[in-house]
C-alpha cells in the first residue's frame, strides 16, 4: 500500500470515527426534552433517533458539498483548475491537513462530552479544520468568507432565532390551552413530542452525517478519487451509507452525559415545553440543510430548550449551566483549531506518513482515556433522570448509587 493511500484509509477511519462521536455527542439534541418528560423511555428514545438519523442521511448532500468548498482552501475554484490542488500542495499533505483536522474535532468532542457540556460538534470539525489548514498554508489556505457566511453568522443568530421561536411557541400553547387540566395537558403533548423528536433527529441526520461526508469526499478529491464538480449531484454510495451507519450507531449508543444536561440541566421542562422546543428545533434545522448552511443542531437545540423556560411563566431556567455552555461554545473553534494545528505540526515534523501512524496513535490513546475517565462516574439509561445536582455539574457524585435516586423512564 502506498503511503498516499495508507494516509487516505487512516483518514476516512478517522472520518467515521468523528461521524460517531458526532452520534452520541448530538443525540440529546433530539430526544433529551421526550427522555425528561416521559414521553419516550431513554433506550427505545435512543433507537428511535439512531433510525431516523439512518435515514436522514440519505436525503440531500449540500451541506456535504459546502464541507469541501467553504472551510478549506486546499483545491483551485477558478477556471480550468478547478478540483486541482493548490500550487505547494501536494496529496499527502492535504490528506495530512485533513486528517489532523478531524483529530482536533474529535478530541474536543470527547472532552466536552466528558463534563456533560453540549457543545458544537459542527464547530468542533471546523475548528479543527480551520487550525490545521493555518499550520500548513497560512491564512490563505482558509476560506474566510466561506466560513463567516455559513457557519459564524449562523452560529451567532441560530440560538437567538430558536429561543425566541420556542419562547413565543410555549407562551401560545399555555395561552390555548389554559382551560385545559394539567394532567390531561402533560398526556396529550407528550404523544406531539413522539412527532417533533422525531422530525428533529431525521434532520439531524440531514445536516451532520453530510459534514462527515463533506471531509471524506475532499479527501477523495485530493486523492482525484473523485471530481470536485460532481459532488453537488450526489456523492458514492459507500460514503453515504458508511457515514450514516457511524451517525446512527453512536447515536444509538447514547450520549447520556449530554442528554441529562439539556433534559434536566436547563430548564425543568414539561411536555408542552418539550414539543415547541422540538417543533422550533426541527424548523430551523431542515431550513438551514436545505440553504447548505452548516448550522449547529446543539446551538438550535439548546436555544429552543432555553426559550420554553422563558416563554413559559414561573419556570425555572439554570442561567449558571447555560452559562457554562456559552463558554464552551465560544471555545470550541480556538480549541479545537489549536488541537489541529498542533496534529498537523508534529505529523509533519515526523514525515507525512509516519506522522499520520504517530497523531493516529495519540488519538486512540487520548480517546481510551476519556472513556475511563467518563466510566469512573458513569451516566447511562439508569440515572439519566436523577433530580439535577448542580455541585456535580450534570454528573452524579462519585460513589452514588444510581438506583437510590429517582428512576428515569
């Protein structure tokens, strides 16, 4: 096997291991209202999303091809040599630049899904990406316009537009249905929540299984695997169908650390709540994927969460957890593009395919690591919907024994 090709099987491995992180980091953003209300039991919540982000997956690729033209600059976009690599730029590096990236987003995928904090998997790959393609080209080797339009802009006004969307959406149902008992209330959204949960892990499946896609078709482009021109018409079934098994296995898998900090972190929420949350969520992400726009389904998710506390009157909102969540938002790029320049620096430093065997062993070992990290003070289907203890900071005390507290589901 030649070195190129070694680098490209490292790297779409790789790729589908951030498609599965990117699973089980994002599957709160679906079922996490439905799992703390009662609607859906967490285990069948979970299967039901790991289905429908399966099928999600198959539905468009345009933000798999905003992936290979708007955050890199690695292929000419002009002319005649369009598809072709940068003058200095040969297939390994672009490959070494790429893969690096995808280490950056992984691990700050993993750390943040550690303390339970719902960050941007999106931005994660972006940042990573971004910080890569720094410490090889420079700023040229940037798409900055491409970036600013269809992923900062978006990321700025995405949790602004979903809290006032699902503020005003709670705000009319409790309006409507204000002669309504409570209980009868409770039973009859939380079969509405079923729908909207639903619609938002099929459109979760639209939007981020293509951002995987997007990272292996640019490597494949690299590689001239495949022609850059062709990749708005569709993509080869084998990435679609590899991409949207990872999505749906890590998704399947649970990210309950993620799921009890949207569920029961920000808001207690109710099944009214819930489905407006939902509804909000799911209408703002199937308009982006369809506008190519490489939109974050936790900043959406946990604006909508966010805004059925404010649109519902006397609910509680956690603003200190809501806090802590905007700081990891606004340190996910810097972290994950210095996690990604740093890759790329020493896969380089030791040669380009010997340096691709090295930064791939530091990431299976860091990865081990968190997961024991994570296993130490575990949060799964049991205790997911344990009263919120805010000294642990979404993760039960150690030592805590799950089936004392109040049981979920």
């Amino acid at each position: 096997m030649s070195g190129e090709m070694l680098i490209l099987v490292l790297l779409v491995i790789t790729a589908l291991g951030f498609d599965f992180t990117n699973g089980f980091h994002d599957t709160g953003n679906a079922m996490a209202t439905s799992i703390a209300t009662g609607a859906l039991k967490p285990k069948m919540a979970v299967t039901l999303a790991a289905i429908l982000n399966l099928v999600g997956a198959f539905l468009s690729v345009e933000v798999a091809a905003t992936i290979t033209k708007d955050v890199l600059k690695i292929q000419e976009t002009t002319g005649e040599h369009t598809g072709e690599l940068v003058a200095g730029l040969d297939a390994q590096k672009a490959l070494l630049i790429i893969f690096a990236g995808l280490i950056g987003g992984i691990l700050w995928n993993l750390f943040t899904w550690l303390f339970g904090l719902p960050s941007s998997s999106s931005h994660a790959l972006f940042g990573g990406l971004i910080g890569s393609g720094l410490a090889a080209i420079g700023t040229s080797g940037v798409n900055w316009e491409g970036i600013t339009n269809k992923i900062l802009v978006p990321a700025l006004a995405a949790p602004v537009i979903a809290c006032l969307v699902a503020a005003t959406g709670t705000w009319l149902i409790y309006k409507i249905t204000a002669s309504v008992a409570e209980k009868n209330k409770e039973t009859g959204f939380r079969y509405g929540q079923i729908a909207t949960a639903s619609l938002v892990a099929l459109s979760h499946g639209t939007g981020d299984a293509q951002k995987t896609m997007g990272v292996i078709a640019l490597a494949l482009i690299a590689t001239d695997h495949l022609d850059a021109g062709t990749v708005g018409d569709g993509l080869p079934i084998w990435v679609i169908f590899t991409c949207a098994f990872a999505i749906a296995l890590g998704t399947y898998l649970g990210g309950w650390r993620i799921i009890r900090t949207l569920g029961k972190g920000l808001v207690e929420i109710s099944s009214p709540q819930g489905m407006a949350a939902e509804a909000s969520s799911a209408a703002i992400i199937l308009t982006s994927s369809t506008a190519g726009m490489a939109l974050s389904t936790t900043h959406v998710a946990t604006g909508s969460i966010l805004g059925t506390g404010v649109g519902k009157k006397g609910a509680e909102v956690r603003w200190s957890v809501a806090g802590r969540m905007a700081v990891a938002w606004v340190t996910t790029l810097p972290a994950a593009a210095a996690v990604g320049a740093l890759c790329f620096w020493v896969g380089h430093l030791i040669g380009d395919v010997s340096g691709a065997i090295v930064i791939f062993v530091i990431l299976v070992a860091a990865s081990g690591y968190m997961y024991w990290r994570a296993q130490q003070n575990k949060v799964d289907h049991n205790n997911v919907n344990a009263d919120w203890d805010d000294e642990g900071n979404s993760v039960l005390p150690a030592g805590d024994d799950p089936t004392s507290r109040p049981a979920s589901v």
